[in-house]
C-alpha cells in the first residue's frame, strides 16, 4: 500500500479530520471521497474501478503531456485532465479549486483517478451502475503549505504523487527541445542527492532562471515517476508549474559566503552557527591542486593541506585557480573529511602553488590526504587498466599506487622499466580498503607529474633470473649432449674396434693363404710333377715300389686339394670386408693357375646382405666353380649377379661336358655336392635351380629375397 504524507495526515487527526472508515468509503460500492482512501488501495483493488468524488487543489496541470495532479488535506494523485479545448473541459491551472469526479484506476506504480469517457478501462463502477466522469473548476485557490523534505526521501517513493518542498542547488536549466513546449529541465544538487526538475517557464522568464544557476533554492512541485512492468519506481522527476515556486536564497548564500573562512583541519572542530547563513555550510578558500571531473569535483590545496570538494556545477576551474567555496562536511575523521554540493567563486586565476616535498615514510604516517606532494619512489610493476595505467612503487619499506587522474593522458609518455626511480607529483589519497597493504595512493594531474630520476642497471633482477634460467637450460642441453657424444662415441670406439680387429683378422687370412699358395702349394706342386717323372721314368718298377708310388701320388694329391681348400677358407674370412661380390673376385684370383676363364658379372647397385646369407652364396659359387673345373672340364665360365629391390639372384653358367639333371651324378672326393648347394640355399630361405644337359654345360641359379641390414 502506498505510503502517505506522514506529517500531514499526523496533523488532520490531530485536528479531528473524518477518517477513511467514516466518510472516505470502504471500497464495498461506496463512493471514495478522500485522496488518502484512494491511494490506501492496493493496485488490483484499484483495478476494480471504485467510484471516486473528491475536491481539492490542482498542484500540476499539463495537458499536453496528458499529467494532472489534486491534493486534498489527505495526499496528492494523478489524474488524466481532458485535452485543451474538449468539450465541457474548464482550463486549469495550478492552484485551482476542482471536484473530480470519476473512478479508481491501476496505475503502474501507484493507484489514480480515471476521468476521461474514452478511458480503456471499464466505464461502470464496481457496483455496475454508470459512474459520471468529469471534473469542475470550482475557483481559484492557494498551493498547499508542506513542510521541508529531503531529497534522498523524493527518490525513494515515499512522496510520490505528493506536493513537497525542497531544498537544492540549482547547476543548469536547458530548454526542452520541443520548440512547442515552454520548459526547462533543470539539473540541481544537494546534500542528499541529485535531483531532476521539470519547469513550466515561459521563454520570457528562462534567462532570469539561468542566472539562479549555482543559487540554493527552495523549490515546491510535485513529485512524479515512472515504474516499469514489475512496478518498480525507476525515474523521479520533480513537476514545477511555475517560476513562482522557485525561491531563491541568494542573500543567504551571500551570507555562507560572508562567513569568516575556515581552515581545512577545522571543519569537524565545535563552531557556533552564524546569523543568516543557509543551514550547514561551511566556507573554505584554496588552490585548485587536481581536477576530476568524472569523480565530479576537485582538490583544494593549502597551507593546512588538501581537501576534496564534490560539486555539479559547471563553471570551468583549473589547476592554480584560487576558489571561494562553500558547501556541506560530508566525511569524517577516519575516512577524511570533504565537502559535499559545493558551490564556488573563483577569487584569482593561475596562481602558483608548490607541491609538498615528502618521503613515501613520512606520508604513510598520516596527515597527507589530499595535498600535493611530491615522493620518489622504485617502480616495481605497472597495469594496463581499461581508462588508464597504474603504477605500483616502493620506497623505504612503503608500497604505493600512483595513476593519472583523467583518462585522456593515461599512457606515459616514455617507456617505463621496471626498477625504475621516478619523481611523482599528485594528490595523495587514503587506500580504497583498510585491510590493501598500500599505505596510499597518489593521483597525478598529467604525464609530467612522472620524472625519471635513474633507470635501473642493464642486469636487473627480471634479467637475472632469464640469464640464470637460460644458462641452467644451456647447462642441460650441453650436458645431454655430451651424455649422447659419450654414448656415440663409445658405440663408434667400439664398432671401430671392432672392424679394425676383423680387418687385422682379414690381412692375416690373406697373408697367410698368400703364404700358402706361393710356398706349400707350389712346393706341393713341384713334389707332384717330380712324383710324375718318377713315374714316367721308370714305367717298371718293382710291385712294391709302384703302388708305394702311387699311394704317395696320392696322398699328394689330397694335400694339394686340402691346401688348396685352406686357402680358399681363408680367403672367404674377408666377406665381411669385401663383400660378396669382392670375396668371389678373390676367390678368383686364387685360382690364376687354372687354365679357363673365369667372368664376373654384375647388374644393379649392390647391396649388402646379412652375413650368414653372403657366406652361404659364396660357398655356393665356390662349389660351382670348383665341379665346373673338376669334373666338367669346363673352358669358360660365367658368374652373374643381379641385384634388385625385391631379391638378390646368383648364376653360374659354364660350357663343360654337362650332365642329366634329372639323375645327377654322384660326388665323391668332397664334402661339397649338388646336395650341399641344395641344402646352403634351404639354409638361407633361397631357391636352387640347376638346368644341365649332356653336351649342353651347367647353369645353376640360387635366388634369395632381399634383406635390409638394420642401421648399428
């Protein structure tokens, strides 16, 4: 329900005023008489449109904008007043006499009175009887006296619909933009709060207004506001209907100024009113050390300190400006005190004021809020805020923000290092909260209040620790790497080593068959060839002596085929040095002393295989070299190899007598075979292939796939 005019209603009970329960009607079809039995409705009981008669003062009346209010000895309401120039519709002016006559009607925040035929809401009462809407000029009357309210209580809904009176500041009156409508939207200000004003002013009346621009004023109007769906008062607005209700309290505003100046540190000291002063004001004088106009006041400076002035109004003041100011304490001891809707005269222009010269100990003690002062202090960060930069110093064990007061120069004008020294001059303010561990904060009038003293050496503590990092990281890195070396060598040390010993190993098989061959087996030779002189020379010998002959002939003869067979064994040893290709090259060569020709061939880039599988194929050709001159009286043979992606394939072609592959001839005298190469290949997953017909030579082909070796 709505809340009503205290005071007032106080003051008709007082005086024995009908209540609403004996004549204002008890909202059951009985006709509402009194504005306060109206607005005791709630907004659906007002909904189900009661019948209304009520008489009373019109307090505002602008039928272009289509808002009305009345006021009885029990409250104020809104009405809708008829359009200029409707039928049976009396022109109406604030402080007419008028009877309403009509019905009750939801409004969006509080109830009011319907009196318009073509109003959407229902046309019949409650009761369902037709209900005559209008309203009659009864005569000319007088404003309602009211009391004082603050305006803090304006804001809150307690007077809504209600004619008050106010005390403010007013700080600027603009024209309404309709060229049609002859208003000024006033701004003013006053202890308590801001306040918004509409004022019916002829354009003839609108300069005198302006020039009662930074006066405090008494001012009377109604206050009216706008609700959104949920019912909620969003906007207030006070409606003033004429100049006349606009007192002006210059001469005692003269006197608030007249009063004897006060210092900064006195203002919560005892003093007794003064004669005609306007309330609480008090009067200071200073210098304009800092301007904020979007904190909305500035910095006044002097002998006794700062102290910072909250005001709306608009004249134009700069640093150096000598200002008479008066205005209300707002503040205290523990938050530091300021003045609050301040108003000011500017004395004398551009003076000049030093700033206090302090050290950041000496401030964090206290007795520096709001003067300026100069400190030094080590830059020890800066953050980039979205309307400025901070900067956070150091100095003497006290940590300290600083930022420039406006946003537009918030970036300094050089680059800032960190363990930078600086000179800063600014206004000093407390912390924003008693538990920050900042014993204060400055706030710097421009970039120039930020001098360098010294920039901070090359080898600050940021790039000490990015230097020690990175020679830890080197550190690391060159500590793997010759952890890696060391493993890489010694693994080369040893695969070095290795080689080297089959190497050594290969020289002394080589050196030892060369041995063989050019001393046991010539000699082997040259004992054979005499055996067979021997032979020759003596066709008969004794029995004895013959078949000793031949015994010795022949053992001879195994010897030289068992040296003959170290020296290729030996021989083969170096494959591993050589390869295939160049082993069966050197086994080749050992056999200089024979008679056919023996061709190597090779097709592709060859490629090294496994070792087990090298040694079997060499074995392989061995053995087919050897049969194609042993027992195949071969004259020329060929030996191919193809090397390819996929396999490795060796040929052995010779011209020699041949044999019947299907019924190969046996063996003997050896441990080597076509069975043997047969099983060599198996050994090595290889195939074996032997094409040979009497008279037509021998090709045998041994096939195997092809092996990467794994990288060592």
């Amino acid at each position: 329900m709505h809340r009503r005019f205290s005071s007032v209603i106080a003051m008709l009970l007082a005086c024995g005023a009908p209540t609403f329960g004996a004549s204002g009607g008890d909202g059951n079809g009985q006709t509402l008489t009194t504005i306060a039995a109206v607005q005791a409705l709630t907004l659906d009981e007002a909904a189900r449109h009661h019948p209304v008669q009520v008489r009373g003062i019109i307090t505002y009346c602008n039928p272009a904008y289509g808002l009305g209010f009345v006021q009885d000895e029990t409250g104020g309401i809104f009405f809708t007043p008829p359009a200029v120039g409707a039928a049976d519709s009396p022109v109406l002016a604030a402080g007419d006499r008028v009877e309403i006559t009509g019905i009750t009607r939801r409004g969006r925040f509080s109830p009011s009175i319907s009196i318009l035929p073509d109003d959407p809401e229902s046309a019949e009462a409650s009761t369902g009887a037709p209900v005559v809407r209008r309203i009659v000029r009864l005569g000319a009357g007088s404003l309602p006296t009211v009391p004082l309210v603050d305006v803090d209580r304006i804001n809150t809904g307690d007077f809504h619909d209600q004619f008050v009176r106010v005390r403010a500041t007013l700080r600027r009156a603009t024209e309404n933009p309709d060229l049609l409508m002859e208003q000024l939207y006033v701004d003013a200000s006053s202890r308590s709060g801001a306040l918004k004003i509409i004022l019916d002013c002829p354009r003839s009346q609108q300069a005198a207004v302006k020039e009662w621009e930074n006066v405090e004023v008494e001012i009377s109007g109604v206050v009216s506001g706008e609700a959104n769906d949920r019912s909620e008062l969003r906007k207030v607005t006070l409606l003033v209907a004429s100049v006349a209700q606009i007192k002006p309290g210059t001469a005692a505003m003269q006197a608030s100024f007249n009063q004897p100046v006060r210092g900064f540190r006195e203002l919560l000291q005892y003093r007794p009113p003064q004669p005609g002063a306007t309330g609480e004001r008090q009067h200071v004088k200073g210098i304009v050390t800092l301007v904020h106009a979007s904190r909305g006041g500035f910095y006044l400076g002097s002998e006794q300190g700062g102290l910072w002035v909250q005001t709306p109004q608009h004249t134009t003041v700069q640093p150096g400006d000598e200002l008479d100011v008066i205005g209300y304490i707002a503040g205290g001891a523990d938050e530091g005190v300021w003045l609050a809707d301040g108003i000011h005269r500017v004395a004398r222009q551009v003076v000049p004021y030093a700033p206090r010269l302090s050290t950041a100990d000496e401030v964090a003690k206290g007795g520096h809020h709001g003067s300026l002062i100069q400190v030094e202090g080590q830059l020890i960060d800066q953050f980039d805020r979205p309307n400025h930069r901070l900067l956070y110093l150091g100095a003497e064990g006290q940590t300290f923000y600083a930022r420039v007061a406006e946003s537009a120069a918030t970036t300094p004008p050089f680059a800032l290092e960190k363990g930078s020294w600086l000179r800063l001059t600014g206004v000093c303010e407390r912390p924003n909260g008693s538990a920050t561990r900042e014993s204060f904060s400055l706030l710097l009038r421009e970039n120039a209040d930020i001098v360098l003293i010294s920039t901070p050496p090359w080898l600050n503590a940021e790039r000490l620790r990015w230097l020690l990092g990175g020679v830890l990281l080197l550190t690391l890195l060159v500590s793997a790497w010759v952890l890696l070396l060391h493993r890489q060598v010694g693994r080369q040390t040893r695969v070095i080593a290795h080689q080297l010993e089959q190497k050594t190993l290969s020289d002394e098989r080589r050196r030892i068959a060369r041995e063989l061959h050019d001393t046991l087996e010539q000699q082997l030779a040259g004992v054979n060839i005499h055996l067979d002189t021997v032979a020759e020379c003596a066709p008969e010998l004794p029995a004895p002596v013959s078949r000793a002959l031949d015994n010795a002939r022949a053992m001879l003869t195994h010897s030289r085929a068992e040296a003959h067979r170290s020296i290729l064994e030996l021989r083969s040893r170096a494959i591993e040095q050589a390869g295939l290709v160049g082993s069966v090259r050197e086994s080749v060569e050992a056999l200089q002393i024979i008679t056919p020709r023996i061709t190597i061939e090779v097709e592709g880039e060859e490629q090294r295989q496994p070792h087990h599988i090298e040694f079997q194929l060499l074995r392989i050709v061995q053995e087919s070299i050897t049969n194609a001159l042993k027992h195949a009286q071969a004259s020329h043979i060929v030996v191919r190899f193809q090397f390819t992606p996929d396999d490795l394939r060796v040929t052995i072609t010779d011209n020699g007598i041949g044999f019947d592959a299907a019924h190969p001839p046996a063996v003997q005298g050896t441990q080597f075979g076509l069975l043997g190469m047969g099983e060599r290949a198996a050994k090595i997953r290889g195939m074996l292939d032997i094409q040979s017909q009497p008279g037509a030579g021998c090709t045998i082909t041994v096939s195997v796939p092809t092996q990467h070796p794994r990288p060592a």
